[in-house]
C-alpha cells in the first residue's frame, strides 16, 4: 500500500491510497498547502516525495492513456518505452515474455503498474523542478547547478529554471502530476515580482508568501497596514514593506552573496561552516555586531534572550547554542544610532565560514586586550 498526499491550495490537504493500482481515501494526512509552504530540509524532501510519487501512480499512466486515445495502442506503447529509456524484454528481476501480449506487442500499463517505474525511469530527477520551485518559493533559494557560481548566476538560474517556467509548469506540469501542487508555482511568480520587479501582487500572493490567510490580508488592507490599488493588488515596493513586518515571510536568501542557502533544518557538507541566525533585514549573529565591552572594559559581553529574560555571556559559540534553544532568537546589537537594541531571528539560519567567526572573535579580544 502506498499512501500519496494531496496538496490542495484552497482546500484541507487529503491523502489518497493506492490500492490494487486504485484510488481509495487514506485515514488521514498531514500535507502542505497555499498557508503552508515546506521550508525545512525535511518538509522540502517530503514535498518531493510526494510529487514524485504523484508523477509514478498518476501522472505516467495519465501521459500513456493520453497518447493512447489520440494516437492508438501502438504509438502510445513505443512512446511510453522510448519516454522511459528501457527494453520491456530486459526489465531486472522479470522474464523476457513476463509484459509480452498476445499480438507480439508489449504492455506499458503493466510495465507501470507491476514492475514499478521506479525500476525503470529517474522519477526524482525529473519532479526536481517543483523542489527547486519549492525551495524558492518558501526561502528565495536559488535552484543550484554547476555554473552558479556568483549573484548574476543565481538570479539566470532563478529566470531560466523556474520563472519562466512557471506558466508552463501551472497547464502542462500540472497535468503530469496534479495542479494540486500550482499554489507552489504561484507562490514562485508572487517572489519574482518582489525580486526582479516583475508584475504587481495579488492577496493570495501575499498570503502565500506571509504564511496567513486570505482574511488577515484583506484585514491588512482595511485598516490601511498593506497599501493596494483599486484592483486589489499591491506593487512589488508595498508589498515587500509590509511582508518584511511579517513574522511567516522569509526575505530572498540568494539575495545575500555570504548565503550558501542551505535549507532549514539541513547540514552544510563542509564542517567549517556555522549557522547563526539572521534578522529580517539579513543581519546575522556575527561577532564583530554583537561582541561589546564590558563596564571595566576587561572582558567582552554578548547579550541574548528576550526582554526581561536576558543573558549576559562572554564566548560567542556559548551564546550561540543559547540561541538555539530559544523558541526565537533574540539578542542585542547596535542600531544605526549605535544604540544596542533587542532583534529577533526572522526565516532560516544561514552558514558561515567559522574561520571567519573565529577571526572576528580574535579582532574584538584584541581590542579589549588594548
């Protein structure tokens, strides 16, 4: 039995099982929808989970049947095997004659059904495009290749992987594995008219990116908080001002060169790397923002947690791991009045080089050492 969850973008998220190659009601699942983009490294794999798996139990079979009534049984069948790449005589673990029909032809639909596609076809790799649109679309992820290798690199691959895509992967994507999964491409379009000024944002656009319901949107327009046109859409410059004052919005990481943007939750390859946390405006935790004097000037002070609940330490990875225990982060650095005022964390933890923390960390000692 194999359980698919269905994403739906007005609707409670519902999870179907496949039951002798049938469609059948699970009993119940959780699942992502236009309130809830995946942001985690764990929700994003599971989101492609199930977009692949919606592509294997559904969308193959729908693409053959398709070819099937337009062209005939027999173009369907060659495209189906061409399409996969494979020699339905030589499938691992199955006799040659195991598909062979009657009339010397093969059966793709048993082929599909039996030995699996997964057997046969890169099925992760070709759903990739909806967990880099997913990615983008919850964090302003850049979809990595080989080539990017600087900001002008990010924002092609951005233009050419997904948004212009976008349109394209709403009809002809979702035809292939559900248009449950388009309030993602939506939410791709509402960020690249923020990034690139492209295109004004409607209220589900704002709703998608802020993680709030369409209610509390229109609230926002009634009482003057979110500034929109008779049309009731917002330009990209109003609509990134009151989504920066929104706790569920992430700003575009791959806007930041230090980002190496990996997703929340996951680990950097290179363990010379650290996370700290970053403000809404993407000011990170660093030493050289958050380490100041001591009173007596004999020692450095980094202050962190919540009003009234403060902590005052001296090792910058102590007050790190503090951070990391907060249900926010929270912790003091100046403001541009060099007043040092309390900030919160806002979207994912960043990694940084940690011989760049550690060398910051060296300066401030030498300057109390002074």
């Amino acid at each position: 039995m194999i359980t698919q969850i269905r994403y739906s973008p007005s609707e409670t998220p519902e999870a179907t099982q496949m039951v002798n190659g049938k469609t059948a009601p699970a009993e119940s699942a959780g699942g992502f929808h236009a309130g809830r983009l995946p942001l985690t490294d764990d929700e994003l794999a599971e989101f492609h989970c199930d977009v692949e798996a919606s592509l294997k139990y559904d969308g193959l079979s729908r693409l053959g049947e398709t070819m099937a009534l337009l062209f005939g049984e027999r173009s369907a069948e060659k495209a189906m095997f061409s399409l996969l790449g494979i020699n339905p005589a030589a499938i691992r673990g199955y006799e040659p004659d195991e598909f062979l029909l009657d009339d010397g032809h093969y059966d793709w639909r048993a082929v599909l059904n039996e030995a699996g596609p997964e057997e046969v076809f890169d099925t992760l790799e070709c759903t990739q495009p909806w967990w880099d649109a997913a990615a983008y679309a919850g964090q302003g992820i850049a979809p990595r290749t080989s080539d990017c290798k600087n900001q002008q690199d990010r924002e092609a691959s951005i233009r050419t992987l997904l948004v212009d895509k976008a349109d394209h992967m709403m009809t002809l994507g979702a035809f292939v594995v559900g248009k449950h999964y388009n309030f993602i491409w939506q939410a791709v379009k509402a960020r690249a008219a923020i990034d690139f000024g492209i295109g004004r944002l409607s209220l589900e656009d704002l709703g998608l990116l802020s993680a709030l319901s369409l209610q509390i949107v229109r609230n926002a327009v009634s009482t003057g908080a979110l500034i929109v046109d008779a049309d009731q859409t917002a330009s990209p410059e109003d609509a990134l001002a009151w989504l920066q004052r929104r706790r569920g919005f992430i700003p575009s990481r791959w806007l930041n060169p230090e980002d190496d943007q990996y997703p929340q939750g996951s680990e950097p390859e290179d363990t010379e790397k650290v996370f700290v946390p970053q403000t809404a405006s993407g000011d990170r935790f660093m030493p050289v923002d958050v380490m100041r004097l001591t009173r007596d000037r004999s020692a450095s002070s980094i202050t962190v947690g919540a009003k009234g609940d403060e902590k005052k330490v001296e090792d910058f990875y102590e007050a790190l791991r503090l951070l990391k225990e907060m249900p926010i982060a929270r912790w003091r650095r100046p403001n541009t009045a060099r007043n040092w005022g309390l900030v919160c964390a806002r979207g994912p933890w960043i990694s940084v080089d940690k011989a760049e923390i550690d060398r910051q960390i060296a300066t401030k000692k030498e300057k109390i050492r002074i």
